[in-house]
C-alpha cells in the first residue's frame, strides 16, 4: 500500500497574484512563432496557429483563465494520462506496474522499434505501445473512458467525429503497434477494437480550462475541485504523477523535468498539463509544437510560470537553524 502520510507541502501564491503571474505569462508568450502544427492527422493541420490559452486550477477550486481557453480541440495524447488512471484504480499499483511499466524508452511516442527491442513490453503508459496496452485494461471498454474522462473533467465530453474519422482512416501505424502486441501477448483485448478505442479517446475534445480542472483533479489526491467528486483515489494520483514524470513528455521527459520540476503531459494538437501536486494544475493549449511533438507557447509559459509560481518539486531551502 502506498504510504500517503507524506504529501507535498506548500501553498501557491495569493489568488490575486496568481491571476498577475498567469496574464503576464500569457503576454510573455503569446508573440512566439516557432513551431510548426501538427499535420501527420490530417484533421489537425488546418488549427490556428495563434490560439493560445492558460489555465491555473486550484486545489480550492479558484481558477484562472486567460486567451483562447473555451476554445474546444482534440485531447489527443493527454487522455492517455486519465485512461490510466482509470485502469490504475481498477486494477492496483502492482498490476498495472507487471503489465504496463513505467520506463522511457528515449524513442519517439509512436516507435515501433521500442517495442522490438523491449521484447513486447509496452514500457510505459504514455508511448503508444503502453497507451493502447493501457486502453485495453479499461473494464467497461469505450463508455467507462469516456465516463472517466468526463468525471475528471466536471462535464459530459464528446468525440470530435471530423478528427476521429480523420485519425482512424490514417492509424495503421497505431493499428501495427496494437498487432505487435498481440503477438508479444501484451495487448488484453481484441487489437482494432483497442485502436478503434484509444482513436476515440483521442479525439476527445476538451478546453483549456476543461484541461486545468482535469490536471487539478491530480493534484487534489483525485477529487475534482469543482465538482467535489471523487474520480480515483489519492494512491492513483501518486501513480499517474510518476508515469508522467518518466515520460508525459516523450524523449524530452528528462529535460522538462529539469527545467521546470513538475510531471505534466502534452498531446499533439498543442495541450500541456502540468501538475502541482496539492496546489493545482496548469493547463496550456498553443498547437505549433517542437521537434519532439510538445506545444513551443506551452514549454516556455509553463516553465515560467514554474518558476514564477514557486511549483518546483525539487525546490527546497535550508532549515532555518541552518542560516
Ligand atoms: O496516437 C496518435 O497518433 C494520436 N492520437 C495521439 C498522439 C499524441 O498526442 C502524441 N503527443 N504528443
């Protein structure tokens, strides 16, 4: 049993403050123009460029808003971090450690080669080969993700159908990936129809707030601070942060950690979340993305606000005893 006696401590700044620090982040950021939109969906490659929202949700239910956030778009690969959840708080920390894992693999998100040199292992809950492993263990299939999904969300959520038909007549990428797994004995249900399911999830669509409230719930031991609903216990939070922390950013999980000390996850039609365990989470949402597929306005507004907000893990100060 996870020992849930030690929590993260400290408090983020007064609301007012917090509301400076997330507009000036926002006014920080929003001239940036690298990047490039995704494209590899077809659906995807016609976002504006310019959208650009910040989200901060706290754990006391105060949010903050600025930009673009009510405007709706694909969740992507940032469902991949909920469906686990909800398959952690079916199944325990144990099982879900023997049958996922939670290594990187320094491959890229979609890597079929990870998966040849790890001898079918799925390696990690938020690469393809984990996420569809992972889609696969939801007892209750398609209705419990999305029922799960909207849980964390305080609100009912539905499918972009233009993006879901455009992602599901392109993923045969996905498709290999679900069929390698079958034949390492890695994958629990039917392969297409698993596919056919993490398409679905993907193509959720949710907002920038939507995604803070979502990144809040984890950082509130798995109540949503909103709807004061319970969506998964405290220990499944504890899980969920870690896989995030390995690898919720794919080949830049190391460097995203380093800069800015928080586990957060990004999906390829420009998202970011970001949690504060015990404080709150951060949502961001700016399609063009970086060479590793991670939102560029995203990084560097979350790396500011890090560091603005005090939201470092690794932060500490001496004791006072100790000068
Ligand atoms: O599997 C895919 O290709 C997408 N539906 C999700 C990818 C994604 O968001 C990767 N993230 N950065």
């Amino acid at each position: 049993m996870t020992d849930l006696t030690a929590v993260s401590t400290g408090r983020l700044p007064d609301r007012d403050r917090v509301r400076r620090i997330v507009d000036d982040a926002h006014a920080r950021f929003a001239g940036v123009d690298e990047g490039r939109v995704a494209d590899y969906i077809p659906a995807l490659a016609s976002a504006d460029p310019g959208l650009f929202g910040l989200s901060m949700v706290a754990v006391d239910g105060a949010s903050h808003d600025v930009g673009d956030t009510d405007h709706p778009f694909s969740i992507q690969s940032i469902s991949k971090a909920f469906v686990y959840a909800l398959v952690c708080q079916d199944l325990g920390h144990d099982e879900v450690l023997r049958r996922i894992g939670v290594d990187g693999t320094g491959l890229p998100f979609d890597s079929v080669m990870a998966l040849e040199l790890n001898r079918g292992a799925p390696m990690n809950p938020m690469v393809n080969a984990g996420a569809l492993a992972t889609t696969s263990l939801v007892a209750g299939g398609w209705e419990a993700v999305v029922d799960g999904l909207s849980a964390f969300a305080g609100r009912r959520l539905e499918v972009d159908e233009g993006v879901y038909a455009s992602e599901a007549a392109t993923n045969r990428r996905n498709q290999a990936i679900a069929r390698l797994l079958q034949s390492y004995g890695t994958i629990y249900a039917d392969p297409l129809e698993t596919t056919d399911v993490y398409t679905r999830q993907c193509s959720l669509l949710v907002t920038t707030h939507d995604l803070g409230v979502m990144a809040a719930t984890l950082a509130d031991g798995g109540v949503n601070p909103i709807t004061h609903e319970r969506v998964v216990d405290a220990a499944v939070c504890l899980d969920v942060l870690a896989a995030l922390a390995t690898a919720g950013l794919y080949e830049q999980s190391g460097q995203w950690l380093a800069t800015i000390g928080l586990p957060g996850k990004s999906g390829v039609s420009g998202g970011i979340i970001t949690i504060a365990p015990g404080k709150g989470g951060l949502a961001t949402f700016s399609p063009p993305l970086d060479v590793a597929g991670n939102s560029v306005r995203g990084r560097l507004a979350t790396h500011h606000l890090s560091q603005a907000l005090g939201l470092n893990i690794f932060a500490s100060a001496p004791h006072p005893d100790h000068g």
